[in-house]
C-alpha cells in the first residue's frame, strides 16, 4: 500500500522539497554480473548504486567505530565555523537557505539550528523556547511539545503523531488518507474516528554515536537526524548533503544518474550539479561521516521500520551486527557501503514493499556524470554495455588474456574502438583519471563478459528487476506475476468489465488514484479512466452493472494486482459497503497505539453522503485473488471479510500489511520500506495484521489455472457453490 507524501503547502514545498534493478553482485561472473556492472557501474554508476573507493576499515576498527565519535554526556564539542548553504527543491533557479555548522573533529558531518530547520519544514508554524542554561530547547506544534535535552542527549515527545499533526482535513491528525486524496470521499459523519492513547517516548543520541550542542541560542543536530526524525512522517525526507549543499533527490529521483528504474538517464543539470559537490571528490568516506550515516540510518530503522517485531529486532545496531552487514555500513569504501545497504533492503527487509531506487552513495561520483555522457552519447545502457562487450572481445582477440589479470593498454583500447568503429567517448568509462589504466573495477567487468563469450548469455538483455530479486518475497512475488501473465490472454488488458450471465467481473491490476476525481461531478467516468481512476472504474462499472437486471453477482478480481494507492482502497469499499460506509484500521507501531478511521466514499455522485451510496447487500460480492495480489490487493479481502461485505475465492493473497515509506540515508541511497502504520484489525484487545489473515472461503484448488482469466468457467464454478 502506497501513500501519497505529506506535503503541507506549495510555500513549504518549494522549500523542503518534494517528494519520491538491475542487479547484480559482483561475485557473480554470468551475465547478471555484467549487467550489474554496467547498471550500477556506469556511470560510475553502478547503476542504482555504489561507488568506487578504497576501503579503509578492519574489521577491528568497526567494532568501535559507532561509538567513538559522540563527546561523552556532559562534554560540549566545539564548534568551529559555519557557512550558508542551499537547499534545492528539485530544481536549481530557487532555493532555501540552511546554515551549516563545522564540529570538531567531525568536518565533514553538516550540523544544522533545529529551530531554523523545524521553521522552514512546518513554514513557521512551530513554537520555540530555549532554556539557556539547561541547554534544552522545546519546541510546541498542535499543543504538543518536543524537548531537545543537549545535555542528556535526548529528544522527548509524549505524543509524537499529534505533534507532527494535521496536514488538511483527515479522519485521524495525521491519518492514511490525506487531504488532497478526499475527492469523491469525505471523512465520516456517522462514525467517528478514533485512536487508543499514544505511549510517548524519548530518543537517546548517544547509543547512536550522534551529539546535540546548545551554540548561541540555536540548538545544534546533525542534519539526517532531523530530516529522519521530523520530516520522514511528513513525507517530506528528500534531500541529500553533497559536501556543499543539499539537493531534493528524492522527487526527481527519476532524473538522479543511477536511478535503478530509468537506467537511460540523459545528461541534465540538476543531476549534474548534486554530483559536483565537495564529496564527488573525496576518494574515501570520511571516518567521521560512516559513524554519523550509519549512526542516522539505525536511528531511521528504529524509529519507522514497521516488521521489527515480526524480525525480532530489539536494535538495528545489533541486528546488523549479528547478520555481517555493520562492518559494510561503517565502510569507508563507498561501494562496500552501497553494497552493504542494498543487502540489508534485499536480504533483511526481504518484503515485496522494500525496493532500492538509488544504490550508490554521494562520495566519489566525478565518474557519474562521465558516465552518464557515455550513455548519452549510446542511447542508453543497454547500447553502452554491448560497445563495452565488443571492444573488451576486441581486446582480448588481440592477445589480452583478461582471466590471467591482464588489462590491457589504453593503446590497445584506443586501436579496438577504431576498428569497431565505436564513438571513442567510450574509453572514458574504462580510463577515468590520468594514471593510464583502467578504473579498478574494469577488470572484473571484463572477466564477466570473457566468460559469458560463446554462451547463451553472450546476448544478454537488460534486467531492471534482477537486483530486486535477491528478496525472497520479491522474488516469491515475481514468480506468482510471471505464472498470473502466462495465464492472461494476451488481449486481456489491464483493466476491464465484463458481465457473462448473472455475474459481473471488475479487473484491475493497481490501485490507481488521478487526484481527478472531483471532476467526475460534471464530467461521469467512463472506459477512457479505467487505468487512472480506481474510482473512476468502479463508477462506471456499476452502471453498467445497474443496466443488467440479471446480473446478481459481482467478482473483484485482484489475481493480477500488486496493489496501490490507499485512497483507491477506501474507494472500493465504498462501493462495496452498504451505505458508502469504510472503516480503515491499523496499528501505529511509532507512536504504538491503535487507529480507527471512518470514511464515506460519494459512489453516486450526487455529493450528498448518505446512505444511498454503495451496493452492498444489492449484489453478493467475491473478491478474487492469488499469491500476487499484495498490499492493497491484500488489504481489500482482508477488510471486506472482517467486515462481512464479501466471500474471497481463488487462491491465499500475497501479503503486505504495513503502507510503504520512502526513506533515503545520509548518503543519498534512496529505498523504499514497510513504514510503521500496520493494516489490521483489533478484536477483543489483540490486533492481528492483515499479512496472512484472509481465510479464502472458496479455494480454486487444483483448478486454479483452468479459471484464472476464463470468467465463463468462473461463473459456472461459482454457481455451484
């Protein structure tokens, strides 16, 4: 299930921003490897991730590492300048500005006035207070207070959902459906939403390595504690510190050299600029800056990751630690610490929410931007892998035995692209500096494509999911999508009605909002909004559905829908529901307490909400699903059934219960993860999520793949039971 991000006005927006595989693992030498290379490397680029870098740290070093750079409690480290620097929202003619504080011993790491960052997040709308010789701040949004305790090194909130508050009308402050999303549905009058107590907390700094210093009146934090504290439940945890300024890469992420979705990524400015910043030079991550991104990514994880029950993690420093992976972290070697932070989405998270969008870190990107003028100059990098594969087979037939360790000369390069006739910006990705050799990686990619030569991974195609699939839910999820096509006929298409006696079909394969639907009161929907409007959709569909009298059945079939956007969940259940009538609830593992939100969704457009909207009780409802049908496609079976609006039949859901949050770390790796508002519901005091809770009342059995996409023989089978 997706949300959309929080954003609270266009003022604030244009200050803080807007925002949100290929694969391959380098001890792999097949094809996937090449492709991993070239879809991470190039560019540098790695294509959604690392970055070349020596590696600094023993495994001694790390075991320390975390700890060693927070004064003790009670100490004050010194500051020892400042400068202004820009923050910009997703473009490069307007910016905010953050003032930017050097800390001894930790020159590299941006501290930042939480006043001034918390006033330019809520666009003024915070109350602030600090008591000087306490060193504490306080700081009051919606009645509630969040204290900055420098000496202790602490931050409080007795209510933490209340401070962030609400963000336009919502059911709940700070609930799923947000403002923009109420068209066509409204918050419910007949029902009143509701929320058990929040249980409050405090977040020590210290165990994370991570200071807070009281300066002239400003109260001074490193600036991803902020951002991942604050602006993460706001939905507005975008930017990345490139050593001088700090750029929103999250809302063009699709323009960011490196995007794991868009590998064909054009030279253009603003990219350019993120990666020219004082870090695309630095060869090695700093010490100080590994403890304070690894320090902040803990943090993050403690705080928002929403399956820390369910994995038993009582830290993320020691869940790292016991699974190998905080050694990578704390890497000074940016391409060990990239790699480290695609394993723990792929390997630890391991759900079909988590997705890595931008793989490589900040540091050492000088070869990004060269790359992507590789790839420009190619089409993309598809045609760029294939030129590399042919010069390096050039090469090799010239008497470079790239097995043996040989590289080669720039000459002999030189000479192959010639003969290939290749465009010679080519050789830029294979020599990077003046030194006269070849980047340190080029050698393993070279291995990889003299060893798939002769093969049937010779003519290799681009992957973009093959790095995803080193999930085990993903690839579970994968496999179940590749069976649901295999079944499709192939002029099915992705959304449809059908009507075959008395039993209506609606297919869909995403949950879909336009953030249009308002115009629906004077323009009805019809098959032109099928794709962009669940809503839409539905509408539609029962009219049709209304024109046929015989019609008494109506199946929902989600077998082929990997989910979506809450909103077009809640407008389902409207048109399931009896009078327009939905209840979402869910555990908020942040704040730990339970949510109930009441909606009322205008299924007849007559903008009244009353009890003459929805259809329940008119139609007996099935919802048909499969081991795809994730998230949102999970969650409509599973809140139609606790709530009696509909039978499932076909085969158990896949799964998904917590809305995706998307995050990005200090280096400016930007994922995506289960979030911490769990779908579920609370009976007799126990919650119980929706993951694996559908009960399917009429299972296909061993006739599944006879009835997926045959409605004929869906509604025969139906008739009997």
């Amino acid at each position: 299930m997706r949300w959309k991000a929080v954003r609270k006005n266009q003022e604030v927006l244009s200050k803080l921003g807007q925002l949100a595989g290929k694969s391959c693992r380098r001890e792999n030498s097949s094809v996937e490897s090449i492709l991993c290379w070239l879809c991470q490397k190039v560019g540098g680029m790695n294509m959604h991730r690392k970055k070349l870098t020596k590696r600094l740290l023993c495994g001694l070093l790390t075991g320390w590492l975390l700890m060693s750079g927070a004064p003790a409690l009670g100490e004050t480290a010194a500051v020892t300048g400042s400068f202004d620097s820009r923050m910009y929202a997703s473009r490069l003619d307007k910016y905010a500005t953050l003032r930017v504080y050097n800390v001894a011993g930790e020159d590299s790491v941006p501290y930042i006035s939480a006043q001034q960052y918390l006033s330019l997040l809520y666009d003024g709308n915070a109350d602030f207070q600090m008591e000087e010789d306490r060193q504490v701040l306080h700081v009051v949004r919606n009645g509630v207070s969040v204290e900055f305790d420098a000496e202790q090194g602490k931050i409080r909130c007795a209510d933490w959902d209340a401070f962030f508050g609400s963000y336009g009308a919502r059911a709940l402050p700070n609930g799923i459906l947000l403002a923009e999303e109420f068209n066509a549905q409204a918050v419910s009058k007949k029902h009143p939403s509701s929320e058990t107590e929040a249980t409050g907390f405090e977040i020590n700094l210290s165990p994370y390595g991570l200071d807070m210093i009281a300066h002239e009146g400003q109260m001074l934090l490193p600036f991803a504690v902020l951002q991942n504290v604050f602006a993460m439940p706001s939905g507005a945890s975008d930017f990345s510190f490139n050593g001088d300024h700090f750029y929103d890469i999250a809302q063009p992420i699709g323009h960011i050299y490196g995007h794991s979705l868009n590998p064909n990524i054009k030279l253009n400015p603003y990219a350019t600029a993120y990666y020219s910043g004082k870090f695309s030079k630095e060869k090695e991550i700093p010490p100080a800056y590994a403890r304070y991104a690894y320090g902040t990514t803990c943090l993050l994880f403690d705080l928002y990751y929403g399956h820390k029950k369910e994995k038993g993690i009582e830290s993320f420093d020691k869940y790292f630690e016991e699974n190998g992976l905080k050694e990578g972290l704390l890497s000074t070697d940016a391409q060990k610490n990239s790699d480290a932070f695609t394993d723990v989405v792929y390997k630890l998270f391991d759900s079909g929410h988590d997705m890595v969008l931008l793989g490589h870190s900040v540091f050492d990107t000088g070869s990004y931007i060269n790359t992507a003028k590789v790839i420009t100059a190619y089409g993309g990098i598809e045609p760029t892998m294939k030129a590399l594969q042919k010069i390096t087979y050039k090469v090799a037939d010239k008497g470079v035995n790239f097995l043996e360790g040989e590289e080669g000369t720039y000459g002999q390069y030189e000479a192959a692209c010639k003969e290939l006739q290749l465009n010679p910006v080519i050789l830029t990705y294979i020599f990077r500096d003046d030194s006269g050799k070849p980047y340190k990686y080029w050698l393993e990619q070279a291995q990889g494509y003299v060893k798939v030569r002769g093969t049937k991974d010779e003519n290799f195609q681009l992957d973009t999911n093959a790095e995803r699939m080193q999930s085990e839910d993903t690839n579970r999820l994968f496999t179940v999508k590749e069976r649901m096509e295999s079944l499709k006929p192939a002029d099915f298409g992705t959304s449809r009605v059908d009507i075959i006696g008395d039993t209506a079909f609606i297919y869909f394969e995403g949950f879909e909002e336009s953030l249009q639907e308002a115009s629906y009161y004077y323009r009805l929907p019809d098959e032109n909004v099928y794709d962009a409007s669940t809503f839409g959709l539905f509408y539609d569909a029962f009219a049709k559905i209304k024109n046929e009298p015989q019609v008494k059945k109506v199946v929902i079939d989600l077998s082929n829908n990997g989910g979506g956007a809450v909103g077009a969940l809640t407008a389902v259940l409207g048109f399931l529901s009896p009078d327009g009538e939905v209840n979402l609830t869910y555990y908020h593992t942040l704040n730990q307490n339970y949510c109930s939100e009441w909606y009322h969704v205008d299924t007849n457009l007559d903008g009244k909400f009353d009890a003459r909207d929805g259809f329940g009780g008119q139609y007996d409802f099935y919802i048909l699903t499969s081991g795809f049908s994730y998230s949102c496609g999970n969650a409509l079976p599973f809140f139609a059934q606790v709530d009696g609006l509909a039978k499932i039949i076909g085969e158990q859901p896949g799964g998904g219960d917590c809305a995706v949050a998307p995050f990005l770390d200090a280096y400016g790796h930007v994922a995506r993860m289960s979030g911490w508002s769990k779908l579920g519901r609370m009976t007799d005091g126990k919650f119980t999520s929706d993951e694996h809770a559908v009960k399917v009342d009429y299972p296909f059995g061993d006739k599944a793949d006879k009835l997926y996409f045959n409605y004929k023989a869906i509604a025969e089978w139906l008739s009997k039971q």
